[in-house]
C-alpha cells in the first residue's frame, strides 16, 4: 500500500512538473554524476545541466553507440535523449515515457532534430522485436511495478547482441531483489557499478541551482517536497544516499 501511495506521488510530481515548468526550465530529471577530473565539454547553454548531461554521458559512453538505434526508456523531458543525439551520434533516437505531458512537451520542444518520442508504458514497449542496438534507462525504473516484465520487455525488443544501460536507485532493503530480477532475466551481466558516491558528490555540487529552481518555479509552502524530489543537501533524500540507506547503480547488459 505504502509503495502504491509513494507511486501515486510520483507520477503526481512528474505531472505536476510539466504543468508548471512553461519555460522549460527542467529538461533532465536526474541526480547526476561528478567525478575528480571528469568534466565532458558542455556548450554554454548545456551547462546549466551539467552533473545530469555527465550521468547520461558516464552511462551511454559504457559502449561505443555512435551510429547504433537507441531507445531510451522513462526519458522524462528528453534532455538526456538531446544530449546523446546531439554530442555522441546515435544513428536514431526513440524516447519512450508513460507521462503523457512530458511526452507532448518533447514532441514540441525537440521538434526538428530528429527524434521520436512515444508515450508508452516500459513493461508493455509498443516496438516490433528486435529493433533497437541499444536500450538506455535511467532513474527511472524504481517505480516499476513489474521490474520483470520490463526486462522482458528489454530483451524482446533489442537485437541479439544489443546492449541494455541501467542507472538508478534501490533502497538497501531492495538491493537484492533487483540483483535477483536481472539475475532471472535472459541478459547478460557485462558491468556493474555502484555510483552512489558520484551521485552524491553531484547532488551536492548542483544544490545551489536546484534550490534556485525550486524557490523561482513552487510556491513556499511545496519548498519543502520539492527539495525531497530533487535531493537537495540536508533533504530526506539527500541524506539517504548520504548513509548509504539508498544505493545508485549503473549497469550493463548484453543480449
Ligand atoms: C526521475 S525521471 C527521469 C527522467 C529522465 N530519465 C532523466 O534522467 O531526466 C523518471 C521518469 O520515468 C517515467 N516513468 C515512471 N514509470 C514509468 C513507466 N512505467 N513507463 C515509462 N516511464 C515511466 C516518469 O514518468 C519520469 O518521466
């Protein structure tokens, strides 16, 4: 029940997100990713996206995906979708995400540079089999409620010997579910990583600027759930990560 409320939340704030967000001010919705030394060129008006262009450029640079057919599964507002097609060359780009506001946000926004964006649910993906080189999913499949039928979904609909990119989040308590589900499912173990340290480190250096966000776009009394949303330093959800209470892992799988 507990989890079916926290679903309900969720899928209410990704609304509430694109109804209020009219200068598209919020493109990615990621934790993002920092590390010593690792500092992708960015244009300047990438910048402001920073820790969460380099958690998609960490991810999709796993493999080399120049001229592959990629889908992005949960690609929210499309921002990590742009980035890849922009700076590392697939040969097309889908993004799937089951909010329609988001979905007609892309459609418009991204108009004219050459990807497709579908609104679909991730554990029923309305593709052919065996389409695409390359399924990329971040942040978003912990509210999956059927984990597994998505990675079936997964495998049906990449090409033998595509690759499967997952980055996102379990509390310590699902860890082992998570490693059982991709364990059951038919791909194939290639990388795994835990990136909670990254993660945090980029939450702390993008505070300022989602705090910023937050007070120019939700009224006061919001302040205080929008910070939990966005894991800002001292939230609920920062400090989760900070005690290793929440996990982020980003792994690879082959078909
Ligand atoms: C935290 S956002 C991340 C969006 C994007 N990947 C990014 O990093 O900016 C999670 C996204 O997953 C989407 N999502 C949640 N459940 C989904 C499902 N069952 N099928 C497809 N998308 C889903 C949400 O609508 C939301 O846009």
């Amino acid at each position: 029940m507990k989890e079916k409320l926290k679903n309900v939340l969720y899928r209410i704030w990704y609304w509430y997100l694109s109804t209020i967000d009219k200068n598209a001010e919020v493109i990615f919705m990621n934790y993002g990713y920092s590390k010593e030394n690792y500092k992708i060129e960015l244009d300047k008006n990438d910048e402001k996206n920073r820790y969460s262009a380099q958690l998609y450029n960490y991810v999709a640079t796993g493999i080399n995906i120049k001229g592959k057919d990629i889908l992005e599964v949960g690609c929210g507002r499309g921002g990590g979708l742009s980035y890849i097609n922009r700076y590392l060359s697939p040969h097309s780009a889908t993004g799937v995400d089951l909010n329609k506001k988001a979905i007609e946000f892309c459609k418009t926004y991204y108009s004219n540079r050459g990807i497709k964006f579908l609104q679909a649910n991730a554990q029923n993906l309305n593709f052919q089999d065996k389409v695409f080189d390359v399924v990329i999913n971040i942040e978003s499949s912990h509210r999956y409620s059927q984990m597994d039928i998505f990675l079936d979904e997964v495998f049906r609909v990449l090409k033998p010997g595509g690759y499967f990119l997952f980055a996102d989040f379990r509390h310590k308590s699902e860890i082992e579910i998570l490693n059982k589900q991709f364990e059951d499912s038919n791909l194939r173990p290639v990388k795994k990583e835990i990136i909670t340290a990254n993660v945090l480190e980029a939450l702390k250096l993008s505070t300022n600027e989602r705090e910023k966000l937050i007070h120019k776009m939700i009224p006061k009394l919001l302040h205080s759930i929008g910070k939990k949303f966005a894991a800002t330093e001292g939230s609920t959800t920062y400090n989760k990560f900070s005690t290793r209470e929440y996990e982020y892992f980003f792994y690879i799988f082959k078909k």
